[in-house]
C-alpha cells in the first residue's frame, strides 16, 4: 500500500495523494530514474511489472509499462542515464548498458554485485558494490572500480586476502597478515604506506600472528612453509627486517603444527604459543616456547592450543587458548605464569578463549566463546581486576580478538552483531560504561584488533567498513594526525623559489591540511602562499639552507624540514640520497656542474659533467633540443672526455634553459617542452622530461631530465655488425652466471661488485675476461640475504670499440635478496 491505496512496490504521488502505478512489480523495486523526455525507468529484483514481463528493468510511458530489453542479471541496483540518454545498470554479476535496442556488458562481468554508479564531468564511470574482481582482465577491485571507457582501475587496493593478525610497531608503520583467497596460491602479508597497502612477502601458507620488537623487526607466526616461493628451512615462525627488506626464519622454525600467538619481553626475549611439540630438532614441547636470540628453551605444557599471549605491565605472562591444564595445574582456557610457576586467574573459563588484553591499570580483558569467569556469568568477555571477575556486557556471538587504545578504550572483533544489549556489527569500543559501535559496523566478521593510541586497525573477511570499500581491513580512529613528509628544492643565486610542502604529506581522515607557519631560515627568508611556501634566499647566497614548517588538519599539528640547494651556475652537488641539482643556462655557451670527488667512493676520479650548444646537422645518442636551441651532455674526468661514461645520481638533473626570441623561431613558447633523441628510433622524444616552470616573460624553462639517474646519455663507437651481449642468469641455487657473447678483440672486461649503484668500481675485480665468448661464475650473488649486490662491467682497452649492452651504453646488475 501507499497512503491509503493499494500499490504493488511503486507509487506516484502527485501532490496530494500516492496513487498505483498499473498492477506495478511481483518483487522488489530498488531505483527509479527519467530521462530527459521524463520517461520513468525503474530496477529491481521484479521479472514483471503491470502484468508484463519485464526482467529486472521497466520503462513507464503512457500510463503502461513495459520492458526494457533483456539485461540477462536478476538484480538491478542501480540505474543512472549519460547525456546522450544511454542507460546503465548496476546489477549482480555486470555493469551495462542499454544502447536504446540492447544491453550491453561493459568492460566483462563483475565478479560480485554492482550496487551504485556515478558519472564525472569527464564521462568516467565510478562502480561500488560488493565484488573483488571486476572486467575481462579481473582487476582487483575491493568493492569500488572506475571505468574510462576502456579500462577498469581500482579506486581503494585494499589487501587481497583475508585479514587474521594486524601489527603496529613503535613508529606507526602498521602490519596485516592472514589467509589466501580460494583463487589465490599465496597470502601476503601488507605494510600501510601513505600510497596504500604494499606487499612485503608473498607468504606459502597462513598468518596468524604479527608482532614487532623494539628495533621495529616485524615478526610473523602462523603455518606456512615458504616465503617469496623460497622453501623455508623450518615452518611457521620468520622474521622480517625493515632495514633489508628480507624474510628469515628464526631459530629454525617449527618442525609440524602452527603458531597462533607471539609476544615479545621487555628484555627482548619472544614467546610464542599454538599448536606444535617439535621445534628443528628439538622435541617435548607442549604449545608453548620461549626464544632467547639463540636458543628455544620450554616455559611450561599445556594440553591444549595456545590462541595468544600478552605480558602484564610488571612482566607476567598471560596465556588464552583452548586448553584444560598447563604443567598439569588446571586452567581452563587462561593461566598465568608468575616465574616460573603457572597458576589459573580467578578459576579461569569454562570454554577457550581467543584474545588477552591489559589496560594502563593492569586489567585484563579476555575474549573468546566461554560463558563463564570463575563463578560470574558472561557472555564471550570478561574483565580481571587482579582479585574478582566482572561481566562488562557481552555478546552475541565469538570473539577473535581485542585490545585496548587510548584513555583505556577497549575494542573487540569477532563474530558478533550485538553488544551489551544494541547492535553493533562485528566491532564495537566500550568506554569503561558505555558500549557503542563504530559508525555503521563492518559487513562481515573482524578476526583481528590493534590499536595504538588513537588508531585503530581491524581486519578480518570484510570487505564494507560503515559505507566504505575495504577490501579486508581498515583504518579507524577519533583523529588522526597528519602525516609529513620531508622536502628538498632548488633555486638559483638570487632567485626566489615557490614549493609545495604540502604534496608529500597525507591524513588518514582525508582531513584538509593547511600550513600554518614556518621558521626563517639563516640565509634567506619564508612566506606562506595559500598551501605553498616561497623561499626567498639572501643577495649572493649560495649553498643549502633549512627551515620548518607546520602543518595542521585543524586539530593536529605536526612539523616539517625543508632543504633548499642555492646554486650559481657552477655548482657542487652530490649524488645519492642528498639529491643534486644542475641548474644555468646554455644560450650562450655552456655549464659546469662539478661532481666532487669526496662524494664518491675512495679513488673516484673527479668528474665534471658539461652542457654545451651542439650544432651539429645529424642528432645523436646524448642531444636535447627546446626549440631552436640543441645541446648535449659530455662527462669529463680530470679534464679528459669520456666517451662511455655512466652517471648514477638518485635523482633528476634539473636545467634551466634561457633561450632568446630568436631560439624558439617564432613558435608557441607555452608549448614548447625539452626534447632527447632516441638513437634506437632515430626520433626526438619527451619521456623521462619533466618541466618544472614556465617564465615566458623572462624567456626561460625549468626541466628536470630523469634519464642520467638511470643510464648513460654518452655516445659509443663501433663498427662490428653485431654488438657484445651481456646477460646474468641464476646456476644453481645461490650463484650467478655472467656471460660475453660477439667480444670485439682486443676488449677485456673487469667485473667489479660495490656495495652502491654508482658506476665507479671500487676494491679488485671478480672476474677478467678477453675471450670472444666466455662465462663467468660469480659466487653466492642470489644467497647472501643480508645485503644487495651491484655488479659493474668495465670494458678495457677497446681501442675505438665500446661494447653495449643495451642501447646507452651501460652494464650494471643489480641482484637483489633472494632474487
């Protein structure tokens, strides 16, 4: 009904009154639309409408409706129209199109339902439903996809598989660990940047515990075999190294079962609790193991799974599980260990627990599936306060996991919907009286809670936290505070310089952000520009300067560093991570920028790199060209060319280019961008060029040129038909094999490995090779876990020969762990 009438699902109401629409829909009615000649189309889950057959889709015109076409889905969510009039539905399994004569699947069908649909001034489609895969090419979608009309691209990357274990270290970085999906042959466990969730390890198995030690190593539990497809010795226990970026395996890893829990000591010890008895080739344990950095050792028996462990604030140890006794004192589910006697809490639990948690006043919280404390009646959660139980208001199903956060709130996960009497779906905060959920819930279970102050990261087999695609895990919190990242500029003598601080930094409560002071610096001065800085340095400085600045989000504030390289046209710069600069211009002739032997290794000639106007008729290797001007870039050592010469630097050179009316030959200078010949193609290109500003008054462009950070820019010479090739492959196991093929004669080459990516080879060679066609075994360049290797090729006494390896002239391998 509607109003006072009858109405199968669908009513008009005309100002006064709701009035039938025909016999309307056998089934549910979820969106209405009209086009521009206010036709009325409507979606649904209805195969009829007035009598008619209409599967999931009806048109309203004159006073009858009727069908549109065969969408070939069950379920229409959501209908939208674009300006041309075309229709598009939101259904299960697809996103189409209806043309005026047919439906059409856009991009292949979505592996889940497409619930809404949205169009941007750009004619781009936005799709969020409930589906993980969307397209012909199963794009990993997480519940929200764009499509330009060609391509579908996720819009949140979420994780890819379920969440069973969440970590924080000391300096925020967080952590998410679990289970595969069906059509995956890996987990993985995530590391959160600002750029969203990355990969740090492909993981043969499952995670179920995360934790990290003072040092900020990342420790990883749970009953897996292999690691980045490489066969661990020992199972279920590895740690990861932030520093080096490598897995290994600690104290050689279970033999059978899984681990379910690690804690870490304040001494640094690690204790870690599941379902095993043998470690290597170690036996009688019973669930239970403490590690030492060198030794596992047995800390007590139990009789049952071990599901987590957690230290007291005076260094007692508490463990939850599904157990009965532990060195045979009973303890169903709880026990603590005071030394080395273990002991129940109040009578423990009468069914498993899952989770253990301490407040700032050392209150512990358990959660599991029990229903009684000791004597006191619960339901799945109970509080300890060192002497008696006390029910705090439980709920209406498991609970996996929980912890408590700032100002002692405690966070739950689990099975639920309802907690202390209202509902709240999957994960609800209790405040110490009064329990509530966070926003509108989650849309599956939450195996995992960690929080950290005001954060709070949850994970489990969701994929909607309140209204927002999740793909698995989620970020929650009151406020967080900005994140900030550090920034470098450059600027020329007396030349004022505006920068964005603001691009490098983020919130996670996608908070406006505003700068909203700075400090002076000691050799120039800083202003505010709306969300920019303007740095402005002192008459005839030159050299690097620092100031702060402060960002705020409106409730947090938090400080940023700003480096800023003043440089004149000859400029001392500094490869590697303090960035360079090269900066002057070369209308009249050219500019040295002096790379300074003391930033390079020991014995490193001294090297100058030179642009100079070329006026030569034929383009080669090495040329730019901004409109009429062309230019090349040469490398000098000790003054002498080198004609092959790799330069490595870590970041862009950047130029700025002065050029006269006469330069441009009268052409568009706003569109005129910097331009370096392709040998390979024989044609002018752009990629790799950046411009940075436009002075058009000034006549002058600022670029940065992203090629010298990668590879050579210096011509060779030659004349055999075929070039020497070079190439790496794994023998065996740990070693590598280098190999020449088509040596010109008279060439050698030296094989040097540096412990950096720069070109110049340090310490004696590996390997010396003349032979037109020879290999070489470089020894333990894939098994060494602890540090990547850089291996440079030298060739030597080529007469007029340099032999290539690709197209610029350059042979470095770079064998990173375990790869």
């Amino acid at each position: 009904t509607a109003g006072s009438g009858a109405a199968n699902r669908i009513a008009h109401w005309d100002g006064s009154s709701w009035n039938a629409m025909g016999s309307g829909m056998d089934r549910e009615v979820n969106v209405l639309v009209f086009d521009r000649n206010r036709t009325l189309y409507a979606g649904g889950f209805f195969s009829t409408a007035g009598g008619n057959a209409a599967p999931a889709v009806a048109k309203w015109s004159g006073g009858s409706w009727s069908s549109v076409g065969t969408l070939g889905a069950a379920r229409v969510y959501d209908l939208v129209l674009d300006d041309s009039g075309n229709i598009y539905a939101g259904a299960n399994d697809r996103f189409s199109k209806w043309d005026g004569s047919s439906w059409n699947i856009i991009g292949g069908n979505i592996e889940g339902n497409a619930n809404a649909i949205v169009i941007d001034n750009n004619d781009d489609f936005f799709v969020a439903g409930f589906f993980l895969l969307a397209g012909n090419d199963k794009v990993t979608a997480s519940n929200i996809v764009k499509w330009d009309g060609t391509n579908y691209t996720p819009l949140w990357s979420g994780v890819g598989n379920r969440i069973r274990t969440v970590a924080i270290d000391n300096d925020g970085n967080i952590y998410a660990g679990g289970q595969k999906l069906p059509t995956a042959s890996v987990s993985q466990v995530y590391r959160w940047t600002e750029a969203g969730w990355e990969s740090i390890g492909q993981i043969g198995g499952s995670v179920n515990a995360l934790t990290t030690d003072a040092s900020g190593n990342l420790y990883a539990g749970g009953d897996f075999v292999s690691i980045d497809g490489v066969a661990l010795s020992g199972k279920g226990i590895a740690k990861w190294d932030p520093n080096s970026g490598t897995w290994s395996v600690v104290g050689g890893g279970l033999y059978t079962g899984w681990v379910n829990g690690i804690a870490i000591a304040n001494n640094g010890d690690m204790y870690i609790g599941g379902n095993f008895d043998r470690i290597g080739a170690v036996t009688g344990f019973s669930h239970l193991a403490k590690w030492d950095g060198s030794t596992w050792s047995q800390i007590g028996a139990a009789d049952g799974f071990v599901n987590d462990l957690r230290f007291a604030n005076n260094g007692d140890l508490y463990i939850a599980g599904n157990f009965n006794t532990i060195d045979s004192v009973p303890a169903r589910g709880l026990a603590w260990r005071n030394g080395a006697t273990w002991s129940d809490v109040g009578g423990s639990l009468n069914q498993a627990a899952n989770a253990l948690a301490f407040d700032s006043m050392d209150n512990l919280y358990v959660g599991g599936a029990f229903t009684q404390a000791g004597a006191v009646s619960v339901s799945r959660l109970a509080k300890w306060d060192g002497s008696a139980w006390n029910d705090i208001g439980g709920t209406n199903n498991t609970i996996f996991d929980l912890d408590v956060g700032e100002n002692d709130v405690l966070y739950i996960g689990g099975q639920f919907t309802s907690v202390g009497g209202q509902s709240a779906l999957y994960l609800a905060q209790f405040n110490g009286s009064i329990w509530s959920s966070l926003g509108n819930g989650l849309n599956a279970l939450v195996a995992a809670v960690e929080a950290r102050g005001r954060l709070l990261v949850a994970g489990g087999d969701f994929s909607i936290t309140g209204n927002i695609a999740s793909g698995y895990v989620g970020l929650f919190g009151t406020q967080f505070k900005p994140i900030v990242g550090d920034d470098e500029a450059y600027t020329l003598v007396d030349q004022p310089v505006t920068i964005d601080v603001l691009s490098n930094d983020s919130d996670l409560d996608n908070d406006p952000l505003m700068v909203t002071s700075v400090s002076q610096p000691l050799n120039g001065s800083v202003g505010i520009n709306g969300t920019q800085v303007v740095y402005t340095p002192t008459t005839g400085f030159s050299g690097s300067d620092t100031f702060s600045y402060t960002v705020s989000d409106d409730t947090d504030s938090v400080t940023g560093h700003v480096t800023v390289i003043v440089a004149a046209d000859t400029a001392q710069v500094t490869p590697g991570a303090t960035g360079q600069l090269s900066v002057g211009n070369i209308n009249d002739g050219q500019i040295n920028v002096t790379i300074g032997a003391d930033s390079l290794p020991p014995g490193s000639p001294q090297t100058t790199l030179t642009l100079f106007k070329q006026e030569a008729a034929s383009p080669a290797l090495g040329d730019f060209k901004f409109g009429g001007i062309a230019f090349q870039i040469n490398a000098f050592q000790n003054g002498v060319l080198q004609e092959n010469f790799s330069f490595n630097s870590g970041h862009p050179l950047e130029v700025s280019l002065m050029y006269t009316d006469a330069d441009i030959s009268g052409a568009d200078e706003a569109l005129l961008g910097l331009y370096y010949f392709d040998e390979v193609t024989g044609s002018w290109k752009t990629d790799g060029i950046t411009i940075v500003s436009r002075d058009t008054a000034n006549n002058t462009i600022v670029v940065t040129i992203a090629h010298l950070t990668e590879f050579a820019l210096f011509e060779f010479t030659g004349t055999e038909a075929v070039a020497p090739v070079i190439s790496l492959s794994r023998q065996g196991a740990a070693n590598g094999l280098l190999s020449w093929v088509n040596n010109p004669a008279n060439c050698s080459y030296e094989v040097y490995e540096s412990s950096s990516p720069y070109f110049f080879p340090t310490g004696l060679p590996q390997a010396s090779v003349q032979a037109p066609t020879e290999t070489h075994l470089l020894f333990d360049i894939f098994g060494d876990v602890n540090n990547s290797h850089f291996y440079v090729v030298q060739a030597l006494n080529c007469g007029s020969h340099t032999a290539i390896s690709n197209t610029v002239g350059e042979f470095e391998f770079s064998i990173v762990p375990g790869g």
